[in-house]
C-alpha cells in the first residue's frame, strides 16, 4: 500500500474543527502518512445543496475529483478527514458511473471550466480507514508510549461515515468496529456504545432546534449512563453539535452533563506522547481537563471560540425552493 495520500481537507478543517486539523499534521510523521493536498479545492457543499439541484452539486464535488485525478502523480487514493466530505465524494464516484446521465451532465459542467472526471479513477476513502487497513493496528501500537490505561472512551462516528458503504469498507454498516480497535490499541478502555452510528442532528440545531437538543441528549446520557470520560469522534459536525450545543441542551432539559467531545486524531497524539496543546486541546466548549488528569495530564489553557450561533426560532432557516430544470429531472429519472 502507498503512504501517499491526495488530502481533501473540506472547509470545517480551518474553522470548527482545526483541533481535527492540528492533530492529524502532529500525528502524520510518527504515522508515516505523507498527505498532499488537492490544490484550488472547493467546498463540498455539505448535505443540503444536492437536495436542490443534482447537476450544481455534482459538478461542485466532482470538480474536487478532477483537480485531484489532475495532481494523482502516483497516487489515486484521496483521503477525507471529515464524513460529510469523505460521503459526498464517494457518493459522487459512485453516482456518475451508475447514472451515465448524471456523470454526462456533470463533465459538461465541468468542462466550462476545464476539467473532466471519469468515475472509478480514484478511490474514495475515510481516514480512519486508511489508518486501520493501509497503516495498520500493529504499527499504531509500536509508536504508543503513553497509553491510554483507565480512560473509558465512548466510540462515536456518527450516520455518515458507515453508510451508505459503497465500496464496503466497513465491518458493519449499522454497528462497525474499527474507531473500537484503534482506541483499543491506544490503551483505552472502549465501551460497548450502542449509540455510535446514530445521528447527532446536524443542522437540525439551526432549523428545528428542540429536535437536535433531543437528539444531543440522548448521546450524551448515553455515554454518561456507560460511565464514558470521554466520546471520541471523526466528524467535525458530530463534534461540533455535540459539544458547542451541550450547554444548550443542558438548559433545556435541565441536566448538568459535562461530557468533551474530541477528536480521534487527538487519542492518537496522546498516547504517541504529543503535547495536549500541538494537538488541538483546548479548542473544545466542553473542558477536556478531567479527561486529561485521568491520564496525567495537565490541560492547556483554553483557546477562545466563537459561541455557537443562538438557534433561529419559529421561522428557521429560509429554505430554497425546488427548481424546475429539466436536465435535473433527465438526471433523477
């Protein structure tokens, strides 16, 4: 396996999830990862634009797809930190060779601008899983001296990463195993987290706020009740919603949880014996401190963020209305 990777790192990389950021560069020398990043890359769109238009969002991710078969050099694996990335890429790859229409409409699009992207080129893959199967647990093992002995860890990827699996990577679609491992071969204490593919909201906090705050709470009780110091994630809006929104979520049904939600980049440059601040903490809401004393560790003062935006009330998000394209309607039949 090649220890090249093109690195798509998505917009969340440099602002709410730079802990994510700061904590994959500290951890890719001892990992041996040499991650090249695809230049004059675009927002992915996140998950509401393909319910708009499919031929713009298509084109949108796709065009990260030719920039990148573009700088292959080599390799034509890309990698994607975050989930809703890592998905939107994959289920582009995947879309425009099982419907040539869509892959049609897509490559005019991107001809205006000078690129073209033929499906199946590259591959598609999560961190995570580049980590397990290319890197290998036996090797992670060999770089931890600090292991993460006593610290219970709640294993949590969210609803995007696992499915749908189109290339079927995962050990199971609804309950995988592989973040389970790899905590594992850090030294920690994984709990059996029965919440771990459920979803976390998403943009639900702005739009229908009472329905994410529920959402919220059921992760965060659910650790809790499994005696969990920490849940452990690799997607920036999982990590985002949960933390920056527990306050919140705290006020509305009266609880008083204080549960931190980091990174699983994070575990890994601890136990490799990495500062806690080279690795993103205290970027987080929820103070990681007690986490950190359960392995000798001292925090490192926190680093101001901006609070998260006060959810809208009533009215929501204003919503865009459906087009009528007629290449749109080709495409989704």
């Amino acid at each position: 396996m090649s220890d090249k990777y093109l690195f798509y790192p998505g917009c969340s990389m440099e602002s709410s999830a730079k802990a994510y950021y700061e904590s994959l560069m500290a951890i890719n020398g001892p990992l041996g990862l040499h991650l090249e990043e695809i230049r004059d890359w675009n927002c992915c769109g996140a998950t509401e634009y393909l319910g708009v238009s499919l031929t713009p969002a298509y084109a949108l991710i796709a065009r990260n797809l030719a920039l990148a078969y573009k700088q292959a050099n080599g390799t034509h694996t890309v990698v994607a930190p975050c989930s809703a990335c890592y998905l939107n890429l994959a289920k582009a790859d995947f879309y425009m060779n099982e419907r040539p229409s869509l892959g049609e409409h897509v490559n005019t699009a991107l001809a205006a601008g000078g690129l073209h992207y033929d499906p199946g080129t590259l591959d598609i893959r999560h961190l995570l899983d580049v980590i397990i199967n290319d890197i290998g647990l036996d090797a992670v093992k060999a770089k931890v001296v600090r292991p993460l002995k006593g610290l219970r860890v709640a294993p949590y990827l969210g609803c995007m990463v696992p499915r749908p699996d189109y290339d079927h990577r995962w050990s199971n679609p609804e309950y995988p195993n592989e973040l389970d491992r790899l905590l594992k071969a850090l030294g920690a204490e994984v709990i059996d987290f029965p919440l771990k593919t459920h979803c976390c909201g998403g943009h639900m906090t702005q739009i229908g706020p009472e329905t994410a705050y529920k959402l919220i709470n059921r992760l965060i009780s659910s650790a809790d009740q499994y005696k969990a110091d920490v849940m452990v994630t690799l997607c920036p809006m999982c990590q985002m919603n949960v933390d920056a929104y527990q306050g919140e979520t705290n006020r509305h049904f009266h609880t008083n949880f204080q549960m931190p939600i980091i990174f699983f980049t994070q575990l890994i440059g601890l136990a490799f014996g990495l500062d806690p601040k080279t690795l993103g903490f205290g970027r987080e809401f929820v103070s990681a401190k007690n986490m950190l004393s359960r392995i000798g560790l001292e925090a490192p003062e926190p680093i101001e963020s901006a609070p998260p935006k006060k959810p809208l009330k009533k009215e929501g998000l204003p919503m865009p209305r459906m087009p009528r394209d007629a290449s749109d309607e080709e495409v989704k039949s």
